[in-house]
C-alpha cells in the first residue's frame, strides 16, 4: 500500500463523483445511505437542499475497507 498525505485523505469528493466511483445513480445512492446507516455522511457548504454534496474521501475508503473485510469473512 502506498503511504498517503494526510491533506488527502481528508479531501473532499462531490456527490458525482462519489456515484461514479461506487458504480450507483444518485437515487441508489440515496437508497444505499438510507439502508446502510454506516455509509459516510455528507457535508454541504450551503443550506438549500439543492447545495452540492461532498465526502470524505478517508471515510468513503474506510467505508469500503470495512465492507470488503465483512465480505471476506
């Protein structure tokens, strides 16, 4: 595993780049945050419901991690 930046890991994703990567539409990614209440939350920088929506990327990597070691099991 390559060492990371700290600065990095605590980037942040938007929302659309968050469904690319999971291989989801925004609707299942709402249905996955509704059903799994472990998914990350998001952060918005704004109070409209329209406001982007970001991630973590650490907590999306440690979201993953966690369910490929469930997995493997």
């Amino acid at each position: 595993m390559h060492p990371t930046h700290p600065a990095i890991d605590q980037a942040l994703i938007p929302q659309t780049e968050v469904c690319k990567v999971i291989g989801q539409t925004r609707s299942g990614l709402d249905k996955l945050r509704k059903k799994d209440p472990t998914f990350p939350k998001p952060i918005k920088f704004g109070s409209s419901r329209q406001a982007t929506a970001y991630y973590v990327i650490a907590e999306l990597n440690a979201w993953l991690a966690a369910k490929i070691k469930e997995r493997d099991a």
